[in-house]
C-alpha cells in the first residue's frame, strides 16, 4: 500500500472538547470534509457553537473571507454515532487520557472504518503502541499529538507504533502540512519530543524550588531575562494547569520507570490537591486579575558599593566580563589584584556547575566574603544578573555585591547558593535531555530542535542552544554539579558526551550504514 492509498479527505474526529474542536476548525479551513462526534450531546452542540462562533470571529477581523467561513463551517458535520465515520480517511481520537478507553474506542472504530481508515491519537504521553495492542490491525494506529490551542501552535508530532506501518504516518506527516501545521516524526516513547524535552524547564525549575534556592517569581525572571526564554517554569506551568501537566510528569517519569531526571516534585502535587492549578482557576504560581498575572514586586536594590573587590582568576574570561561590568560605574573601586584576596576585599567567583562554597572552599577562600557570579550568559548582554552567597556571606557582603552588578541599571536576582545557579542548570538540563533523545533515536536532531521551538516557544531548540553555548560548557556544568551532588539526573548523555570530545555540533547525526 502506497501513502497515496491512504486518502484522507473526510477526518472523523472523536472528542469535541478544546483538542476536537481545534482540530475539527484547522481540518474545515483546510478544505476537508469532517465528522465530530462525542459520547456526549451537549459537548458536541457546544462545539458547534463554538466552531460557528470562531470562523465569525475570524471573518469579521478579516482573517478570513465570508464565504470561507459559511464553507468551513458547512464542512464539520455532526456524528451521532461511532458509524457515521465509516467513509473516513483518518480518525483522531481526542479523548481521556486513559490507556484502556482509548483501547475500546479503537476496537470499536475498527469494526466501523473501511480497511485503510488511519487511526489516530492525539495522546500526549500514553504508549501508541499499548493503544494499537487492543487493534486486530494494528499497523495502521498512529500517534497524531497537537497542541493546545491547536490553531495556534503549528506544529504536530507524528509517532509511529512498533507494529505501525511507516506509509500511514507519512500520510499524516502530509496531513498536517495540509492543514497548516509543521509535523515532526518521533518514534513511539513516553512523552514523544515535546513533552519529553519539556521535562528539563519544568522538573529542573521545581527542583530549584524546592531546594529553598529562590522563589518562584525570581526563577521566571532568571529564566526570562538572562536565559532568554519567553516564559519560566512557573509562568509555563500556570499556562497549561497543573490538572494537565502533573499527571504528565507522573506518567513520564514512570513510563521511563523512575527515571531520576524526570522526577516530579512535591511542589505540583500538593497545588493540585489544594486547587492552585493556575492561570484558568485564577491562582497557581501566581495570582491572576482578570486574566492578568500579579507577579510580586522586586525589592530596590542596595546602592553602597564596596571599596575594594577580588575577582578569581580561576576562569579568564569570566574575570574579564566582571572587570568590564565594573568598569562601566567609575566610582573608584579598587580592583584587589593580590594573589589571595585583601581582608577587606568583596570576594567574586564565577563558578560553572559549582556551588559558591565549594568554590571558596575549593579556592581557599574567606567564604563570609565570597559572592558568585553566573557568567554563562555574557554579562554585558543580559536584561538580569544572577548573584549567589555562601550560606555565611554577610549581609554587608551581599549588599555590596548586589549593589556592584546593579549599578549600571541591570537588575540583579540574588539568590541562595545552588550548584550551578539557576541559569546555567536548567538550561544544561534542557540541553542534556534534548541530547538523550538524539541519543535514542527517537526523532532526528532536526525534529527535535523544530518540535522544541514551536511546541515549547523556546528561543532554540536543545541542540542549537548547547552549540550556541558550547558542548564542552554544557558538559562542564552537568560533570560539576553531578560530583558535587552525586545525583544521577546530572549524569551528561552519551550524544552530548561524544560530540564534545570531538568537537561536533549537536545537532551532528553519524552517517548510518
């Protein structure tokens, strides 16, 4: 059977909640005739109101032409039984996240469909492959995963089953590009690319969390104005509710059979059970005011600087960008240039991986003194600086090193002492799991950083941004942090590993034979 044999121009889509709905609207736009149904009446007269509403909407703000719009909304027809999809090209089950109900849906389309009828799930984390078991042909299931809110995110993962047969996911790959979406092909394992990849923002935020490091508000800062990301963790969990994202992170984590780099945290478990799910129920992370997030306001930062500061001379160019950002103020600082530093000197290391006391320590130095700096992201370039102390850096200290790199109008997040600050932690997490799925095979690196970007919004895909930042970096950080922790989620990835030592780009994939 050649993918031409799989024609898809009648799409059954079962479930009309906000999944159903947005795919039934991008199908109907695109042309193709489509048939919802629910189990539930009134979900599936809410959708029809809710489609006949939209494509008003978008008529009227010149998106569409009129006539579109009639034509769009004359294509979705209504199903009142499983039977009505018979002449269907595709199916797209949109339903409970629950293995054994989508099972019975499948066998039941199965006995309605004609016999090169496609049937999908837009599953985000249960096994392709456990669906299809339950199919006496299970060769044509596939994995068909958009994203909410499904006009807007333009990408789809297309997942191939162990028994599925490669034409019916090319069908879909051409699907999608039909109805306006980008799809990246993933092979069938938990949380495919997307949810996979996003364990490293979310998991990694959480741990920062709860290890007292800083609060939520300053990790979406960090993450936002140093790291470059459009939204932290917190902001992003808020964005997708709890009451959807945690039990993702349940399910990934032991899918992967407690897989340590995936581990959920308390944190999310205890909002859940007390409501505080987010953005939607009006209070998660944040609180919000008519849909406006009521982030906490920073407190102004200190404006005594201190007289003298020693830098460490551990990291050339670390040095020098701390150098560059003092010398910008011209207040008279003395630059303490002493071998080891002057009893009065403000302490300034600039640690990749390493904690701030085991940087002083490490160094032999006076750690009431000591402050760290995080310099992954050029400190002359950044819109925030990440400031860190010792558990015995004076107050005095903390207040003269958060005066120093404000100075110049840049904010700076001071926070508790972590192995590898924020930043540089959870970005190295992004990077180091985006790196094991190359390393599994289960998409391209192409795919992957092409998933991560539009699924995620992240400024770059994993791979791009290890480059951007440098693999012997990357790799720096997760060795350090993982000798200081002893905690296996640190462990570097075999691909990232490799391609360090050699010198290759990330996204390099070794030629198969």
């Amino acid at each position: 059977m050649s993918p031409q044999e799989y024609k898809i121009d009648t799409l059954g889509i079962v479930g009309s909640g906000a999944m159903g709905r947005g795919i039934a609207q991008i199908a109907a736009l695109a042309g193709l005739t489509v048939r919802l149904y629910d189990s539930n009446p009134a979900a599936l007269d809410a959708a029809r109101a809710y489609l006949s509403e939209t494509f008003g909407k978008l008529a009227a703000k010149g998106k569409i032409k009129e006539a579109d719009a009639h034509a769009a909304f004359a294509l979705v027809h209504d199903a009142q039984d499983l039977s009505e999809l018979a002449d269907c090209g595709a199916v797209v089950e949109a339903i409970v996240e629950k293995l054994d109900i989508k099972r019975e849906l499948f066998r039941e389309l199965e006995a309605v469909v004609g016999a090169s009828c496609i049937l999908a799930s837009n599953t985000s984390s249960l096994s392709i492959t456990a669906i299809a078991a339950g199919c006496s042909k299970p060769e044509r299931v596939a994995g068909f995963h958009f994203f909410n809110p499904v006009p807007l995110m333009r990408v789809a993962e297309v997942i191939d089953g162990l028994r599925g047969d490669p034409r019916a996911g090319d069908a879909l790959m051409q699907l999608a590009r039909r109805i306006g979406h980008t799809p990246v092909r993933a092979k069938d394992m938990p949380g495919f690319i997307v949810n996979h990849a996003g364990r490293g923002m979310n998991t990694e935020g959480l741990r920062v969390a709860s290890e007292g490091v800083a609060s939520f508000a300053d990790i979406d800062r960090i993450m936002r104005e140093q790291a470059g990301f459009r939204l932290g963790p917190f902001e992003l969990l808020d964005l997708t509710a709890l009451d959807v994202s945690h039990p993702v992170m349940e399910s990934i984590y032991h899918q992967f059979y407690e897989e340590p780099r995936f581990t959920p945290s308390p944190i999310t478990g205890t909002r859940l059970a007390g409501g505080l799910i987010g953005r939607k129920a009006g209070e998660g992370f944040y609180r919000y005011v008519d849909g406006k997030q009521q982030a906490p306001e920073e407190a102004p930062a200190p404006t005594q600087l201190p007289a003298r500061v020693w830098i460490s001379r551990a990291s050339h160019a670390a040095r020098e960008q701390v150098l560059k950002v003092i010398a910008k103020h011209d207040a008279g600082i003395h630059i303490d240039c002493g071998i080891t530093p002057a009893p009065e000197s403000l302490i300034v290391v600039t640690p990749l991986g390493f904690d701030a006391t085991t940087t002083a320590v490490a160094e032999h130095l006076d750690a009431t003194r000591v402050v760290a700096v995080d310099t992954l992201f050029p400190l002359d370039t950044v819109a925030r600086r990440t400031v860190m102390t010792t558990p015995a850096t004076t107050p005095a200290m903390r207040d003269a090193a958060h005066a120093l790199f404000s100075a110049d109008g840049v904010p700076v997040t001071m926070i508790r002492d972590s192995t590898g600050f924020v930043a540089q932690r959870v970005v190295a997490t992004i990077v180091n799991i985006g790196c094991d799925i190359a390393q599994q095979g289960i998409a391209t690196p192409e795919d992957i950083d092409l998933a991560v970007t539009l699924g995620l919004g992240y400024p770059r895909g994993p791979l791009a941004l290890g480059d951007s930042l440098g693999a012997t970096t990357i790799l720096t950080i997760l060795r350090n942090m993982q000798s200081v922790l002893g905690d296996p989620r640190y462990r570097p990835s075999p691909w990232l590993t490799r391609r360090a030592q050699l010198g290759l780009s990330l996204t390099h994939d070794e030629e198969r034979r």
